[in-house]
C-alpha cells in the first residue's frame, strides 16, 4: 500500500521543522535540535472511558483539568470511534491497522491467552521502529502472551510486545480483574522470587489461597456478578494462582507505577524519537484509587478513578515540559471503549452516579452496538499549536492511528496486510472537515454496525436486549436497525422499514467488507 497525499507527509515535516523551540542542549549531551528530529508520539489509552465523562466533553459534575488542558492546547474531536465496543479488539485494531473481526479468536481474551497478534505481520510499533524510533507500551496489555504452549511465568514470557516491535514493554499482562496480579517487564514478571514460583489456572482452584467465594469477609471490595477466585489485595479476582508474593501488585499505586515507568522511557530516548503506548488500568475496574484520590470526586470509586486518570496525563505533560519535549511531542488521548458502571465488583458506581452522565446520553455503553460503546474521546495535542483549541466533527476511527502515524515518522510503503487503516493526517489536522467516508463497528457478542455519513446500520442479532450484568443495551434486535444520528445521535428512531434501500445498501456494503468472513465472536468470561 503506498500514500496517495504525499502532500501532507510533506507539510507534516515541514511543521515539525519550523518549530520554534531552538534552545542549545549542554555540551556533553549528544546535539540535537526539535529542527531535525522527528515528533515524539506518546498515546495515552485509557480504558472504559465515556463520551460524557469528561469535562472537556460537557460533563458538569466531575472535572478533568489536564485532559481539559489538552483540548485547550489541541483538537478535540467529538465524532471519533473506536472499531470495538470492548478492549481487546479494540486494542489489536490499533496495534494493527485491521479490523479484528477480520481475525478469528480476539474477542475479549482470557487472562492466559496465547498472543493474539502474528509476529510475522505489520503493526504499528514495527512501522515506526522501522522509521528510527524507540517504542514502549507501559500498562494494561490483554492481547495475550506466550504461543499456544502455554505462557512460562517463572521463566521467559515469550512472544509478547517486544517480537510485535516494542523496545520496551512493562505490562499488567491482561487487565486489573486477572490474575495474575504482577507486573511482566519485557520477558520477565517483575520482583518474582525464584523460590516462591507462581502458578495460574482459569479452569480450577489451585493452592491455597482464599477466593471471594469461600472466604468473603476477607473481601475489602466484594463482586456483584462473576470475580469471585483468587483474593489478592482484598480483590477477589477471575482466574486462580498462587505463588508470587514479592511480585503481587498494589492496586491503589498501580498508577504511580506506571507513570514512573513512563517518565523512566522518556527520559533514557529524548535523545532520539519515540513512540509511548501508556495504556492506562484507569478506569477499568477494580476500581481503587489511591488514597490521594479516594472520596474527592464525590462520585465514588468511579470519580475517584476519573480524577487518577486526569493526574495521570498532567504527570506526562510534566515530564514533557521539564524534558523539553513538548514542543516536539504529539499527545493523543483517547480511549479502548464506552462506559460500564456495574462491570463485576459492587463499587456503588451507579448509586453515586448523581447527575453525571457517562455517555454524554448516548443509547448503550461499554459492550453495546449502539454508540455509547464505541464513540470515545479523542483529543490530539500538536506541539506546534496546530488547531490550538478547535473541534473537530469529522469521522474518526482509531483504525487509522498506524497509517497515519507513519506518514507523520516519514514512511512511504504500508505493507498489504495492513487492510483497514487509512492515511487521515488531514483529518487529525484539523484540515480535512469531513473524515472517512465509512467506519465499522463490534460489540461483544460480534455483530457488527456500518456507519456512513449520517447514517448508521446494525446487522439482526437474536441475542439478549441487555448486558446481564451491567444492566446496558446490546443493541441487539432480530431485524435490521437504521438510525440517522445526525438527527438522532441517540439511536431512538429505527428508520429501517421507511428506508429498505438504504438497509440494503448498507448491508451489501458491510457484507463486500467482510467478504472474506466474519471470524470472530466474543466470549465474556466473569469466574
């Protein structure tokens, strides 16, 4: 696949040139100017985050200053997508460039998954490493990890990040409610005792320890559905292990741990280009902030976890700042999927909701085909000042971050297995008004949704109307669902039998897409 705008490759670096930070570095550092290095790319993925749940976006009972500032200093994009309304699709698409329906078995993955992304093929970490930067993922992974053998936890934990292009990888190996509870850096969990080995099993308690179903009152947080194995910090978790004590983590300083991680890789490659996935645990539950967090948003747990996140990227752009960076540094912001407030553990995250609205009143949320689960925020912060303070109402998928994040590192060649991603640097400018023509969409049970200009197009499913344990809208209906949601961004009017010719068009267009067949389905797993 090669560029067909060349043009915007060439005004990208020619912004980047004429940057006007031009400060000397000491004579015992290697020389280097922001007028030949290319821009620093550091992507902050949060997880669970709604449409409505910043300040920047509207919401009126929490705030969100950092992130707010970064839509001051940047483009706030308020008809972005991601392609699934769940994190492990929607991670593999980005990492990717592909849809992951295209793939079979990535839907939402099991703690002990066997590494979903071919080491042989494209992605986004390979593109830019071929371009001459320094790549690192810092945080939640869950794309699995090791081949299907079975993942060596006292051992090397391989292949992982760093055989899909990562330099650097510190990982929550699947997500917060998983054991196990450690962290893996490169091919290795961290402060694991040799003689202290860790076992894992998600079919069957193994060792001793307790689980939240046979000793409850040991629960400092206790589960509403599901996520009652292993206890660790007070947690009861899904999957069973034993073993590992020195390298069991703190939930209420996993944020710390994983901005320090982050300042640590921006500080050993500032002399070079680089790319950071920080890929944030917040706001996925359990949710437990630290305690300089705990019970100040006034909304629970959740709040509390909001305004963790909000310190979390103010932590970054600090670091930035005191490097000298921000003046050559891209910052994106956004996130996997749409809100859940009863994910699994009873935080009182609906009970303190008050007047805040997740979705922004969006129909649906996290899991759903309707676009409270994929319409996410999107903020890109250009350190030139590029669309300083803008918004932006083009349609954006995050689909397109590989192509387009290699135009910016001066790529020429895409490789054919990239399939999906398109080069939208124009619309991440803020030149380009109108954005893709089409994007697609996945829920969690795999039906997926067409969007086209004002139009948007759900496939029949017979599964059930509402997510049973979070109380959302599947979006499921056994007939063919036509929303116009520029009149009707909140998917209440189906418009399906008043235009059939649309519901074909779309139909044939979706099934032309998936020509080479629908592959993938989600299985949810809560025990």
């Amino acid at each position: 696949m090669t560029f067909k705008n060349q043009s915007y490759l060439v005004l990208i670096l020619l912004i980047f040139i004429t940057i006007s930070c031009k400060k000397e570095v000491s004579k015992e550092n290697k020389t280097t100017t922001t007028e030949t290095k290319k821009p620093n790319i550091v992507l902050i993925y949060t997880d669970d985050l709604g449409y409505g749940d910043l300040s920047a976006y509207g919401a009126t009972e929490i705030k969100t200053p950092a992130i707010d500032q970064l839509a001051k200093e940047g483009i706030l994009f308020k008809n972005a997508y991601a392609t699934a309304a769940t994190c492990t699709p929607s991670r593999y698409s980005l990492l990717t460039g592909n849809y992951a329906w295209r793939k079979k078995g990535t839907g939402i993955a099991k703690g002990d998954e066997a590494l979903l992304i071919d080491t042989n093929r494209s992605t986004l970490p390979k593109t830019l490493q071929s371009a001459g930067y320094k790549t690192a993922i810092v945080g939640k992974w869950h794309l699995g990890l090791g081949d299907e053998k079975g993942i060596d936890w006292n051992g090397k934990i391989s292949p992982g990040p760093l055989e899909i292009g990562f330099d650097y990888s510190y990982l929550i190996p699947a997500t917060g409610d998983r054991v196990p509870c450690v962290f893996v850096e490169n091919h290795h969990i961290v402060n694991l005792d040799p003689n202290d080995s860790i076992a894992v099993n998600y079919n069957e308690k193994i060792g001793d320890w307790p689980t939240g179903k046979e000793n409850p009152e040991l629960l400092k947080l206790k589960p509403s559905m599901g996520h009652n194995n292993t206890i660790v910090n007070g947690i009861s978790r899904i999957g069973y292990m034993t073993g590992g004590k020195a390298a069991l983590w703190t939930d209420e300083t996993i944020p710390m741990e994983l901005v320090d991680k982050s300042k640590k890789f921006i500080s050993q490659n500032k002399e070079e280009p680089f790319f950071l996935l920080l890929s944030t645990h917040d706001i996925h539950v359990p949710r437990i902030a630290n305690k300089m967090f705990q019970g100040k948003s006034g909304l629970g747990a959740r709040g509390d976890v909001i305004l963790q996140l909000d310190w979390t990227v103010n932590e970054i752009v600090k670091t930035l700042k005191e490097q000298n960076l921000l003046d050559n540094t891209i910052i994106v912001f956004s996130s996997d999927n749409g809100p859940v407030l009863d994910d699994g553990y009873a935080d009182k995250a609906v009970e303190l909701l008050g007047n805040h609205k997740p979705t922004a009143g969006l129909r649906g949320g996290k899991y759903s085909s309707f676009n409270g689960g994929t319409k996410i925020p999107l903020i890109i912060r250009w350190p030139n000042g590029k669309g300083k303070g803008t918004v932006s109402n083009a349609l954006v998928s995050q689909v397109d971050f590989l192509t387009s994040f290699a135009a910016i590192a001066g790529v020429k060649t895409i490789k054919e297995d990239v399939i999906d991603s398109k080069n939208t640097v124009d619309v991440f400018l803020g030149d380009n008004k109108t954005g893709r023509n089409s994007i697609v969409q996945e829920s969690y049970l795999g039906p997926v949704s067409y969007l086209e200009s004002d139009w948007k197009y759900i496939e029949p499913n017979s599964g059930p109307k509402f997510v049973p344990w979070a109380n959302i809208e599947t979006g499921f209906q056994e007939n063919a669902q036509l929303y116009n949601i520029k009149n009707d961004p909140n998917e209440q009017e189906n418009l399906a039998t008043k235009y059939p010719e649309k519901v074909k068009e779309f139909n044939d267009k979706l099934t032309n897409l998936k020509k080479d067949g629908f592959t993938n389905k989600h299985e949810v797993e809560l025990n």
